[in-house]
C-alpha cells in the first residue's frame, strides 16, 4: 500500500487528524481533527486501475461533509447560545442528539449506515480494514463525551444490531459482509459507550485485531465473493480451517476471543436492568453467526469434495506462518485471558 512518499504522507496526515480530534479541548478542535482525517483518507481511497474507488470516495467524501456540516452548525449554534460551553451543550437534549447523529454518520452506525457498505465495495482490503477501525476511533472518542442512555441511543443500538445482521444475510461478497458486520458490532460499541471507557476501549481492540486478522488474510489469497471461499483449492487445508474459526471469533461464538467483550458487554447490560436490549443484541448476533458460517460451510464439512488433481501453490513462510499465530490468538485468546486472570 505505501508504495509511494505521497501516500506515506497522507497516512501520517491521517493519523494526526485522528490524534488532533481525541486530544482537542472544543468541538471546534474536534472539527478541524475529523477534516484533517477526511482529506487524508480519501487520495489513499483512489485508485486507477480500479474504478469503482471513484465512485466509494465520492460517496465517502458528500456522506462526511454532511456529517461534518451537521457537527459544526451544531458547535456554531450552541456557541451562540450558550457560550460554548461544553456542558450546558451535552445538557440540551437537541443539540445532543444533533452532535451524537453527525459522529453516527461518520462512523456508519444504523440508521445512517446508507452509505457504508457501497463505500466498503469500492474499496481494496487495506483502505476497507482502516475504513472499518482507524476511522472509527475519533468519531466513538468524541460519541462517548455526550452519550447517555435514552430513547435515542437505545434505538440506534438496536437498529444497528438488527440491520447489521439482516443486512448481511443476502450478500454474496465478503467486503459487504464484513461491512454490515461492522454495523452490527458498533451496536455493541456504542452499547459498550453507555457503560464505560475501559469497556468500549477493550471491545474495540478485540474487535480491530479479529477484523485485521480477517482482511490479512483475504488480502493474501485475493478472495472477494462467497463463491471463491466454496472452492480454495490454493490454500493449504490449515489456512482455510484457520480463516474461518476467526470469521466465528469475530461473531462472538463463546470458545474465543471474540467472546470476552460481548460476555462483558452482556453482563454490565444485565446489571443495568436492560435485559430487553441485551435479548435483542444477543439474538440478532446469532444470525450474524448463521451467515459466517454460511461463509465458512465447505471448510467445516469433514468430507468437503475437492478435486484430486488441483495442486496447492506453495504459499510464503511469512504468511503461512503469520495467519498461523494470528488464528492461535483468536482461538485461545479467551483462555490465555482466564489464565492470566486467575494467576493474578
């Protein structure tokens, strides 16, 4: 990907937007972050030889200018009445709602997630990976300084639960599935939000090292469809087994890693008397499930057909090896973690 100075620039350009949103003290500040982040993102979005990035970075661009228009009419708005400050801004229920909408937008939270998976389809797999977890972070940072619980975070959480799990279910291409799958998992995000910092800070890094794991290695083997997973013949039977027991970390089946944050995240829901929410989350991610093992059916049948005369192209070292640990640490991760615990 950083095959030019250009590009080497925009990246560090993008990584200080993000920094400058986090560590500013107005909105104002915050403003400027996200613009610096959008206007770096999107020339490592384009590319020539593949013109569908065209249209994704069009979309990326008019969805996020929307959001940032909305973010600073807000901040300009509650200046003028309230002098900017801070905390009468976050008390005035409209402006609230006004602020948490246009970071929902940024980020493609349900019910304004129209544009995330055409953007994700347009995209390679290195910019969708940091589409789906580097440009989250400034936007989620800046959410949880204003989010409480109401009707309105409780309806988001719930309809980005449900419509990224429903969303996924007829989809043939992996980008779009792994996108509705970032919707659903900012449901538990901003559920996580309610709760605490160290809890959406811990959830977001299971969910960012599974979700890395999952494009590495889809990036390595050039897969995009459903079809091409049906038929690996390239992939050593190891590999295949490995990239789909991380599709089921990622959807939170309970041996792995993907596990501990929805198991937290359940828990403290539970403790808050929102059983109501967590019924629903918990059943709609069960669909999610359906659908990655839909992904991964012909790796788990133990007497899949294969052609007797395809020959397994020899893969590096580096990427056999490195899909290898990474699938040891999704696997038992979760082990790792009680161990740890109790030794302590």
């Amino acid at each position: 990907m950083i095959n030019n100075p250009t590009k080497l620039l925009f990246i560090l350009t993008l990584i200080s937007g993000t920094i400058i949103s986090i560590s500013a003290n107005s909105w104002f500040g915050a403003w400027i972050g996200l613009e610096i982040n959008l206007l770096s993102f999107i020339p490592l979005m384009t590319n020539t030889s593949n013109l569908m990035t065209t249209e994704a970075s069009l979309k990326y661009f008019l969805t996020q200018a929307l959001a940032s228009a909305t973010l600073l009419f807000t901040v300009i708005f509650s200046a003028l009445i309230f002098s900017a400050s801070m905390t009468l801004i976050t008390s005035n229920i409209f402006l609230n709602t006004l602020i948490s909408s246009s970071l929902l937008l940024k980020m493609g939270a349900a019910p304004l997630h129209f544009w995330f998976p055409g953007v994700m389809e347009g995209l390679n797999w290195m910019n969708g990976l940091m589409l789906m977890t580097w440009q989250k972070i400034a936007p989620l940072m800046l959410l949880s300084y204003n989010f409480s619980l109401n009707i309105f975070t409780s309806f988001v959480i719930v309809s980005s639960v449900m419509i990224g799990s429903l969303g996924g279910l007829n989809q043939t291409s992996l980008r779009k599935i792994l996108a509705y799958s970032s919707i659903n998992h900012l449901g538990w995000l901003t559920a996580a939000l309610m709760i605490g910092e160290n809890l959406w800070n811990l959830y977001f890094l299971v969910y960012s090292f599974l979700t890395a794991t999952i494009i590495f290695m889809l990036h390595s083997f050039s897969l995009s469809h459903l079809n091409q997973s049906f038929s690996l013949t390239h992939v050593p039977p190891v590999i295949k087994f490995s990239l789909f027991m991380t599709f089921l970390s990622l959807g939170g089946l309970p041996p792995f890693i993907g596990f501990l944050p929805k198991w937290i995240v359940i828990q403290s829901l539970t403790n808050s008397d929102l059983k109501m929410i967590v019924f629903l989350m918990v059943v709609m991610t069960l669909i999610t499930l359906f659908y990655y093992l839909r992904v991964g059916f012909s790796a788990f049948m133990l007497t899949y057909s294969e052609n007797s005369w395809n020959i397994i192209t020899n893969q590096s070292n580096l990427v056999f090896n490195s899909c290898l640990v990474l699938t040891m640490f999704s696997t038992l991760g979760l082990t790792f973690c009680s161990l740890i615990y109790h030794i302590l």
